[in-house]
C-alpha cells in the first residue's frame, strides 16, 4: 500500500527531517537529535506537524447519542467549547481505538483519532450512524493539525491570536482568529505532557500558519520536533499509545481507562458498546493491569521483551519502553498480574537472556 503524505511534507524536508513510514504516512521522526527535541519541549517550546491524525465532523440532533453509543466515556458532561479523552470498546472486551471527543454546539461534535485507525474507525461508527440522526463527514484529509508543546507555548503563540491563551483551561479550545486567519480551532490538550496547544487549519491556511508559528516562536526557541521525541515525551507522561499499550484485544480496565468508563450518565445507565461485559470485568476483579516500571539495573527495555519474576518466569512483555531523557534511565510500560502491579514491586525485564532488575513505579513518571 502506498504511503500518504501530510501537506507539509516539503516543508519538513527543507528543514532537515528524516522521514520515516509511519501510521500509513511518511513522517518527520527527527529534525536534529530525539535528545536536543525532547528537552526543547520539556523546558521550552516545540512543534510537531500532527496532520496524520484523523477528524470525523457529526452533525445533527442525534449526534450526542451516537457518541454515547460508540464512546465509553461521559459525553453529556461536555458542553460547547469542552474536550474529552474517550475509546471506542470494541464487542470483544478490546479497543477500537482512542479519540478526542470536542462539542462544538448541541448538535455538532469532531472526533479526533488516530492516523492508523481512520478507515476502521469510520467503518465501525458508520455501522451505528443509521440508527441515529446524524451526518457524518469525514475532513481527515483536509486538516493540518500542529501541537504547539512546552511550558513557553502560551507565550509563543499569544502574539498570533486574540484568544486568551494563559486562561483557557486544559481540554478546553475555542474558534478563532490565529495568524490571520478566521475559525481556528485553538484547543488546550497534547501528548506530550508539557502543556501547549492544538492547531487546526484547513490544508491551504498551513503553510501559513506554521510559518507564522516558527517565527512568532524564535524569541522562545521554538523548533520543529519528530515523532522520536514525541514518543519519549508521552511515555514519560505515561500516556497509552494505541496499538502497543491498548489494541483490539487489550482491556481498557486492564489498560487503566477506567476512569473514562462510564456506566451511568445523568440521564441515567449508560448502554454503550460492550458496557455489560466491562461491567462483569470490573465487578469480578481485574486479572492483570498495565503498569509502570523504571529500570534498577542498566538497560533500555523494548517492546515485547519479557517481563519477568526473579526466578526468571516470564509474567508478561514490555507494551512500551525507552530511555527517559529526562529521568536518564529505562522507563516502560507493560501488563503484568494484579498481585506485582503495587508501585514498588521488583519485577525483571529479559534483555538478551539477562534478567535486568525493574520496579513498578507510579506513572506519571514525570510530575507536571
């Protein structure tokens, strides 16, 4: 299958980014080094070009009850203007996939999800639309989304727009104007666990957009950054990424999204995808839950290496891991039994027939 490209491709490409396959894209992984972009993000302000990502636009009076239906979380808690971090439970105890769910008005909502999801996701909430009245309207490839991330961000971006940056709350966003442009969804949320924004245009306003960006930025530092520093940024912020830490046949209870599993709203039980058998999960005990470890001993863990007890019996395998750059040591994530998932547990990771000692640590691993 053929790869896509994100309209700013060329862009990237002038800016020195080696490009790398990834989610169905060809993708900037690094500008100059994963270390350099990582600690301009943590300790400044960074850029990354998201477009990959995947919008769907629901419309109509039965939009909230469609969302209801194939979303786990609360979504008659949002209200115009507000975010919220959801998944799709699929009908076989696993996961669709994660989303971001934005109210729009009463009767319009976007969801965001990931780039290597779109047509499955669209496909599975397309065999529910008909039971509701809603339009839905597939704008993936006609948006740019940029994530503005680091602790400078508002100050950098505050130049380009009359929204009040420094006061919106997180996982709020407002449309406005942002670098001369009209109707700019300005949203406060990312995955990088350093604060920022969410920039999303149309395809024709990017090359403006991210060019007023980057140079709003240079009193702060800004730089363009990869899909490398992302991913030890959100690993570091201990957030899931989908088809590593949650798949189709991972649990979301298991997966520690029981915090946006709802079974009741205000209007009363909430009859989603699956709920009766999360429910049953959830009240018969979990059998293995996703944690977090950091490494004792020297070692970087891997996806799928094993994760061992000191004996050397194998209790699962590594969902994520890396070098915190940040930490300076191997951090991860992987499941592992109930009964060694208490912060503080040794637990062993096989590198190369070595057992290399962990502990199972409270994520997040970096505190805001």
């Amino acid at each position: 299958m053929s790869l896509k490209h994100v309209p700013l491709e060329a862009v990237h490409r002038a800016l020195g980014a080696k490009i790398v396959p990834f989610a169905g894209y060809e993708m900037p992984v690094r500008y100059s080094s994963d270390l350099d972009e990582h600690n301009t993000v943590r300790n400044a302000v960074g850029i990354f070009d998201v477009s990959h990502m995947g919008e769907f636009v629901l419309k109509g009076p039965g939009a909230l009850d469609l969302i209801l239906k194939v979303s786990a979380n609360d979504a008659t808690a949002l209200y115009d203007g507000r975010v919220q971090y959801s998944y799709l439970p699929n009908d076989q105890g696993g996961v669709v996939d994660d989303l971001l769910v934005y109210r729009i008005s009463e009767i319009e909502y976007m969801l965001v999800v990931n780039a290597s999801n779109i047509e499955k996701d669209w496909n599975w909430i397309s065999q529910y639309a008909s039971e509701f009245d809603v339009e839905m309207v597939n704008v993936s490839d006609d948006m740019c989304l940029f994530a503005v991330q680091g602790p400078l961000a508002a100050k950098a971006l505050q130049p380009l727009t009359n929204a009040l940056l420094d006061s919106m709350s997180y996982y709020t966003f407002e449309k406005t104007d942002f670098a001369g442009m009209a109707n700019v969804i300005v949203s406060a949320t990312g995955y990088t666990g350093a604060g920022g924004f969410e920039i999303y245009v149309s395809n024709h306003q990017a090359e403006a957009v991210w060019n007023a960006i980057m140079e709003a930025g240079k009193p702060f530092g800004i730089k363009p950054i990869g899909l490398g520093a992302r991913d030890t940024l959100r690993l570091e912020s201990g957030y899931c990424l989908y088809g590593n830490d949650i798949t189709d046949e991972t649990s979301p209870l298991e997966a520690g999204l029981g915090w946006v599993t709802k079974f009741t709203t205000a209007a009363g039980s909430h009859d989603f995808i699956n709920a009766a058998a999360l429910k049953a999960q959830k009240e018969a005990g979990l059998t293995r839950k996703l944690v977090g470890f950091s490494m004792i001993d020297r070692g970087i863990p891997r996806s799928h290496y094993e994760l061992c007890t000191a004996d050397g019996t194998a209790v699962g395998e590594v969902t994520s891991g890396t070098q915190s750059p940040t930490l300076g040591k191997g951090i991860g994530m992987g499941y592992v039994p109930t009964e060694l998932s208490k912060p503080g547990t040794d637990i062993f990771v096989k590198v190369r027939d070595k057992l290399l000692k962990a502990e199972v640590t409270k994520i997040p691993f970096i505190k805001k």
